[in-house]
C-alpha cells in the first residue's frame, strides 16, 4: 500500500499535499514532524489534506498542519497551491470554492501562472497597535485576525527583525496560543516589504494570511487603502479589497514541483 503525495510552493512556501478525497488519511504529529524533516523527509513548511467538501457552499475541503504537526486554522499560500492542484488535474476549470479550516470559504480563481483569492476581510482585534517587551526590546503590534492570528510591527528592517525576535514575539505570554509574527517596513504609497515567523513552522519565505493581515493593519493606519504589494522573500503579492469592502483579493503565484509516493512505514 502506498500513499501519493505532491509537492508545490507559493512564492517558496512549500507544502506537501495529499488528497484524501478517495483514500483517507489522518497523520499524527509525529508522522508529520518526520515527513517535514528537510533531510530525512519530503520537506515542507505545511501539509495540506484535501477532504470531501463538507457543505454545498464549497467544492473541497482541507486542513492544514505545520510542520511540527500542529493545527492551522488558514494558509492563504496553501490555498493557491489547493487551487493549482485542482485546476492542473481537472482541465477546463478555472474556478475553486475551498472550504478552510477557519471556517470560511475561499475563492479561487487561476489565470495562468498567478491565482487570485477571495476571502473574508481579516478583522482587526484591537483599533490600535499593542505594545509588548520582548528581549528588552518594545514592539508595537497590530493584531489581525486573518482566519489565524497575526502580529504585525511596523517600521523595522523585516528579515533583520524576524531573526532576532520572530520566535520571541511569536509565542509572547500575551498570546496563549502564539501568533504569527510579522515585521513590516513601508517604502512607498501602497508598498511595503514583509517578514513573517509562522506559529508551529518558523521563518517561511512568504506567508500569504501574514500579507493580508499587514495590509489590512497598513490600511488602518495609512490613507492609502489599496491596492497593497507585499514583497516577501520569496517574492511579492498583491493584496487588495472589492468595493464594498465585503472581499479582500489576494493574487500571485502557485508552482507545482512533483508528485510522490510513500510507503507504508512511512504513513502509519
């Protein structure tokens, strides 16, 4: 008995993905921490496990664990990757409703190379930034409810700051179940770069709810209200909301690496 996996990446964000549709399959996290090891494993910042869709609202389910084996409630990354695998084995259709773990449904929409996102606006927790001490050192931080929790600090040299800080900040005692942590720096009217230190995975070289999360907190605090382009390390997303404001977009990339199989010892 084997189990078939795949691998794909948005903006280097990798993931493993496995669909559970017809053969089910529920790791423990020992079994995922394992298949994450980047030397002993397949390799990955998150697995993705697409389930039967739940509700007519949605055409696939899925969760989403990091690589420690921990839950995540979102992964917007992850969803374009979703909607690359299922539009790449059913031709013809370019359209996706997936049904997150957060409890939303996502919009999926692949035009070539990039795909856009629509999703439920993140939600500011508090109106105004937090200050927290971390290392003897203040932050300022907005926290953003994207479908997972998001701190973003502003006004610091992103990869500079991750390093030094993005675990501290990321399990800080004023957020008992951690947070993403994000460090951001504007450089334009609608331009900002971004680092994130992902709750359960570390330093990623993109987070997609991290950008939508730093957008909508930019846009609190700025007059400028959209569109957003968010460079990460691994490459930029444009992040921008509809006229209503009732749907923020998200667009960019997804790559499909390869596909996989793993034994029976490997997936007990």
């Amino acid at each position: 008995m084997t189990l078939s996996f795949h691998k794909l990446h948005g903006l280097g964000n990798d993931f493993m993905l496995v669909d559970a549709r017809r053969q089910p399959w529920t790791p423990d996290a020992a079994t995922i921490a394992a298949l994450a090891d980047r030397h002993e494993g397949v390799g990955f910042d998150q697995l993705l496990i697409l389930d039967a869709a739940g509700s007519g609202e949605a055409d696939v389910g899925c969760r989403i664990y990091n690589l420690d084996g921990s839950v995540a409630e979102q992964c917007l990354n992850g969803m374009r990757c979703i909607a690359r695998y299922l539009a790449d084995t059913t031709p013809g259709r370019p359209e996706w409703r997936i049904a997150a773990p957060a409890g939303c449904v996502v919009g999926a929409r692949v035009h070539g190379a990039s795909i856009e996102l629509s999703i439920p606006p993140p939600r500011l927790v508090e109106p105004k930034a937090r200050e927290i001490e971390v290392a003897g050192r203040r932050f300022a931080v907005w926290l953003v409810d994207a479908g997972n929790p998001h701190a973003i600090a502003f006004g610091h040299e992103p990869r500079e700051a991750r390093a030094r800080f993005g675990r501290a900040v990321s399990v800080h005692p004023s957020f008992p179940d951690g947070v993403n942590a994000g460090f951001a720096h504007l450089t334009g009217s609608g331009e900002m770069e971004l680092a994130v230190f992902e709750r359960g995975s570390g330093p990623t070289r993109a987070c997609g709810s991290g950008a939508a999360a730093a957008a909508a907190a930019a846009r609190a605090q700025t007059a400028h209200l959209g569109p957003w382009t968010v460079q990460q390390p691994g490459g930029a997303l444009v992040i921008d909301w509809s006229v209503d404001g009732l749907t923020l977009v998200q667009r960019g990339p997804a790559a499909y690496v390869f596909q996989g199989e793993l034994c029976e010892q490997c997936f007990r």
